[in-house]
C-alpha cells in the first residue's frame, strides 16, 4: 500500500495544526458558524442528527493493520467504542466530542490518515476493486492510478468548492466491483493494439434524487493524460455546473442537461489547452507510486497451497464459508477472503473496537498485515494461503466474522439512515435486521446471490438504486414510509432499479422483501439468480405478488 514520503506527513500535519487553531477560533467566537461550516467539512465533519460525525479517508480502501488498531483506538477513547465502515470504503464515527477532534485528527496522522475533503463540495475519496492488485480476472492494478488522482486532487486549489461534491472511481478487471457506470467520474482501463495502458472515461453518473448511469465521453485516453483530462472535467463541470439550487448542482444533471456528446465536446476542447502539460504522468513518478504496491513476500503457489477437501466434508460451515466468503487470487496458492460484517443485530458495516482490533490481529496472521474496506462494507484479507484457509476460518469464526452470507440475503448494504443522520426520512438498521431475521441460512442458500440495498433517503447513500431489491425510507406527514425497487445492479450490466408501487410502512418491508423472493423462487430458470430472473420477466410479476389491487405509484 501507498506509504507517505517525508512531504506528505509535513501536509498533513500541518492540516491537523491548522484545523486545530481553527476550532479553537470557533470556540471562542472568532469564527462564526457559518465561516467553520465548509473548514470543518473539508476536515471530514458534519454534525449528524445526535452528535458530530467523523469521517475518515481510507484512500481506495486499503488499510495496514496498525491503521486498523488506530481506529480502534478512537472508537473506543472518543467515541461510543465503534465504527461504521461505509459505501465509501471510508469509516465513520458516530459520536465524537467537537472539542476532541482535533487531537483525533492528530492521532489519525501519526499512522498516515486523515478526514481531508471526505466531505464537501470537493473532490472526494477515490475508490476502486476491493480485490485490486490480487483479482484473477484483473487486467490492470488500477491503485497506482487511484494514488496519482489522490495526491492531485487533495489541496488542489482550483477543485476546492466545486458546485457540488465529486466521485471518482477505477476498474482495471473483468468484471467491475467499483460500481463506476454511477460515479461523477470514473475510468475503466485496458490494453490498447500496441499494449500501452489506455481508459474508458465515463462522466455524469450518480445516484440520490436524479439517479443517472454515467455515459461514456472518451475511450483510448493515454494513461499519462489521465490527470489533464480529469482538469478538463473538472473545469468545465465547475464553469457550467449549477450553483443556485444544491439539487440540480451534481454533473449528472450538467451532463443530462446539454447531453454527453455536448459535453465530451466541451471536454475535449478544454483539454487541447492542458494535454502534455504540467499534469501530464511522467514515468518516473508513476515508477515511484506504483513501487508502493508491488506484491508482497508470497510463498511458492506449491508452499502455499492445501488440500482441504476432507476438512470440508468434515466441517459444513467451513464448506461453506469456503464457497460464499473465499475468491480465487491471481496466485494460485493464494485466496482472498471476506471478513463478513453482517451478522444479524448490529448495524451492517458496524465493528466494535475490539472487532477491528481482532480483524487487525487476523491481517497480521494471515495476509501480511492489510485489509480492504469494500464498498459493501465488509473487510477483505487479499493475501491468504490456502494452507491456513481453515485455521483463518476458525479463527474468524470466534470473532464472529465467519457469518457464510457474503452476496446472499443477509450481506445487507445500508446507511446509517434515521438512527443518526440529520437527512434522513427513516431508519435503515431495523429494515436490515428485520429483513436478516426472516431467512434462515438454508433459505439463503437456495436464493442464492440476492443485493439488497437500503437507505434512509434519497441521498442514496446505501445505493438502494442498485441493489437487486432496493429500499428507500421517504417521509409521509412526519411518518416513516418506505418505497421498494427491484431490478437495479452496479456492475458491468449498471441498471437502475424500478420502484414498484406505493410506499409502505415499516412492518411491511419484510414480508414484501419475502414475496419479492417467492416470484423469483417460482419463475427462475436453471442457473438464474435473482437479478437474472428480474431482467427477463420484468417488474410486472413482482408488482403483482406485492400489490394485488393493483395500487398505482404514490
């Protein structure tokens, strides 16, 4: 992972200094509201419906375990002893004092992090694959790209107040598990006829009230104008975005507004003037950022490897932990694996500070001291040998990550929602529950892989535009009322889902999650999962089962 030169620390502890004295002004008077507002969120705090909330970067979602160990540490000295590992693959705390922020802030840069522009209207953290670097259908490591977009766009004067916040993302494998087709900007990268590095640029996508699959605007751009081509975005995205109304102010709606053709023009013709320029990538700099993540000390693919067959037939969970929690690596001897948060109860993404503290211990064991936060809130270890496989498996099973439920029924996404955010209509933790609590693991099994994606309101923080079966909380007359979609999806087949009726209460959400099941269980084909299935017969058989009377849309 990306390690801070001597540069790199001085700035971010000058930030820390910096914010500290202006807190302090705050406290006194001296800053008003209003003038702390955008300095506290570029620094990664709001204030949330009970407390303040921290927002902490983790650049693309990888994070070494003494990182782990200081978020721990935080949660459990500044906070109510847990965390929130977000879509955003950052981590959220729920309930720090103002006053102690600072002194948070500055425990975060002695292990190289920070809060910097997770909020804003800025350019936000760059996520990309949480199986990055060890993907067995990866073409191109894309981290070294989402470091170079990391170290440009942070402090970068002219993007500081952009009419709305921006998010970047990169896929460099087959399949993409970064969701790009919804981001403000993303890149998809390839090989050209010659072999060189090339990428797919998408702009305009985005979910919240106007959801939008970003088009393409550019295909072939060379990889060291990457960040030249990014300014021109940027620029014409910050000279023609809205700023009178924060709903119409994302570039989803610039691009909607005067097409993507018209704004690929605009694009292209302000990059005439930045191409080759001072932005461009120069090899040595790539050379220096890319040395950061060069693989570690594998063993040999025979070293590393095991046959567990017959502990598989010995141990059931095992087996299947094996099949939902354990992807093929690009070494052969070699696995990654998912350390599931979403055990039934606590809210998913959550982990106390003694679950990261015993994830971190799990790094150190096993995947030589890192993790990955993915964007469905769950930890990876991307570098495990086969060979300890089962002793890992027993060991997440005692602390309590070895839940078998990674893509099935139970693997909920949701917000925070109305339990601690100030925007949100309803809560989202109890529909997770209480959806959880309706399937039992043999069910799951059957249903197979099955995104349910929920969210507190139409910020669609938990992606509920593309969960195979979305949840979204709206308000009706001061009360909680939830709209229910199905269809949607965030890889390379991006949909967005279609809401299926009229809202509905609370206690209803499961049971309808139940019927939505019960089409799918009684109209799939051999090998069809449920996103299949919805794609072929459409949204009319599931309207059917949940609103018999044929009620029309609220």
């Amino acid at each position: 992972m990306y390690r801070y030169d001597a540069v790199d620390q001085l700035i971010v502890e000058e930030r820390v200094a910096q914010f500290r004295d202006q807190t302090k002004r705050y406290f006194e008077g001296t800053l008003s509201e209003e003038e702390f507002l955008p300095l506290r969120l570029q620094n990664g705090l709001y204030v949330q419906r009970h407390a303040p909330m921290l927002r902490i970067a983790i650049p693309y979602g990888m994070l070494s375990s003494t990182q782990l160990r200081m978020l721990a540490r935080l949660a459990r000295e500044y906070d109510r002893d847990y965390g929130h590992f977000t879509t955003r693959q950052n981590l959220q705390l729920n309930w720090p004092k103002l006053e102690d922020v600072p002194d948070m802030l500055a425990l975060l840069a002695t292990v190289q992090m920070h809060g910097i522009q997770t909020s804003g209207n800025c350019i936000r953290n760059t996520t990309t694959d949480h199986l990055a670097g060890v993907a067995s259908d990866e073409i191109i490591d894309p981290r070294p790209y989402c470091e170079l977009m990391r170290q440009w766009s942070t402090f970068n004067p002219e993007f500081a107040y952009l009419p709305r916040k921006f998010k970047v993302a990169f896929n460099g494998a087959t399949e993409d598990r970064a969701a790009i087709g919804v981001h403000d900007l993303a890149f998809e990268l390839s090989h050209d006829e010659n072999g060189d590095v090339v990428m797919e640029v998408r702009a305009g996508g985005g979910q919240g009230r106007t959801p939008r699959i970003a088009p393409v605007i550019k295909q072939g751009l060379p990889w060291r104008e990457m960040l030249t081509y990014t300014e021109a975005v940027l620029r014409a995205y910050n000279r023609w975005g809205r700023r009178d109304n924060k709903y119409k102010a994302r570039i989803k709606i610039l691009v909607e507004a005067i097409g993507a053709e018209r704004f690929a023009a605009d694009v292209e013709e302000e990059w005439q003037h930045l191409k080759g320029g001072i932005a461009q990538i120069a090899d040595e700099e790539f050379a220096r950022i890319a040395a950061c993540f060069e693989p570690p000390a594998y063993l040999s693919d025979d070293e590393a490897f095991a046959d567990v067959t017959a502990l598989r037939l010995e141990h059931k969970r095992f087996d299947a932990w094996l099949r939902r929690n354990v992807v093929a690596h690009k070494r052969a001897g070699y696995a990654a694996v998912t350390l599931s948060l979403k055990r039934t109860g606590p809210a998913p993404g959550d982990a106390t500070s003694a679950e990261m503290e015993g994830a971190a211990e799990l790094a150190d064991r096993f995947s030589f001291g890192e993790l990955r936060v993915s964007h469905h809130q769950n930890l990876i270890l991307s570098d495990v040998a086969r060979k300890d496989l089962f002793d890992l498996w027993q060991a997440a099973e005692a602390g309590g990550f070895a839940e078998p439920n990674i893509g099935l029924v139970t693997d909920i996404i949701a917000c925070p929602g109305g339990d601690f955010c100030a925007l949100a209509n309803a809560r989202a933790i109890p529909i997770a529950t209480a959806i959880q609590e309706r399937f039992t693991p043999e069910q799951q099994e059957d249903i197979g892989e099955l995104a349910i994606k929920i969210s507190g309101c139409i910020n669609s923080c938990g992606h509920h535009h593309v969960g195979h079966i979305g949840v979204l909380g709206v308000d009706k007359n001061g009360e909680e009322w939830y709209q229910i979609l199905v269809g949607g999806r965030s890889d390379k087949k991006v949909a967005l889902g279609d809401i299926l009726g009229r809202a509905i209460k609370f206690e209803e959400v499961p049971g309808f999650v139940n019927k939505l099941v019960d089409v799918y269980l009684a109209q799939r084909e051999p090998g069809e999962r449920f996103i299949d299935t919805a794609e072929r017969i459409g949204k009319a058989p599931f309207k059917a089962a949940v609103y018999p009377d044929k009620a029309v849309a609220a």
